[in-house]
C-alpha cells in the first residue's frame, strides 16, 4: 500500500506530496527525492509536516488545508 508524507517547501511555503515506503521498523522511509508533482527536491523542504499517511489520509488530510497544498500533487492523487 502506498504511504506519503506532506512536506513544506523551503522556498516557497508551499505543502508538496512525497512517496514514501513502510519500514520494516513499522516507520516509514522516503520513496522518492521528489515530491509526486516532481516540482520540489526532497532536500528543499523543511522536513515532514505530516508523516507515512495513506493515499486515503493524505487526501483527507489536504482537503482540510487545500489552499496550501500544490494544485498539481493533488492532482496526482485524484488521478
């Protein structure tokens, strides 16, 4: 099942979608260095605002916070 953080961006503010795996400590680990809208590198953001949500979390979560999210990463996870 596929997990994702929300990360903020360093530069812009902007919350972007980041893949990411389950651990075999029970954490999770980043997936990929670049968020799902392949905008923001991994190493520009200001760490993980919301850690190792489901596709059905995450989505919930940024529909709460809509305005602050990229247009495009949500786009991805409506498919």
């Amino acid at each position: 099942m596929a997990k994702y953080n929300l990360r903020k961006s360093g530069t812009t503010n902007q919350l972007h979608i980041f893949k990411t795996k389950q651990s075999n400590k029970g954490g999770c680990i980043d997936e990929a260095l670049v968020s799902v809208c392949s905008e923001v590198n991994i190493n520009d953001t200001n760490g993980i605002l919301l850690p190792c949500l489901s596709e059905e979390e995450i989505i919930t979560e940024c529909a709460k916070i809509e305005s602050k999210v990229c247009s495009n990463c949500i786009s991805y996870l409506n498919g």
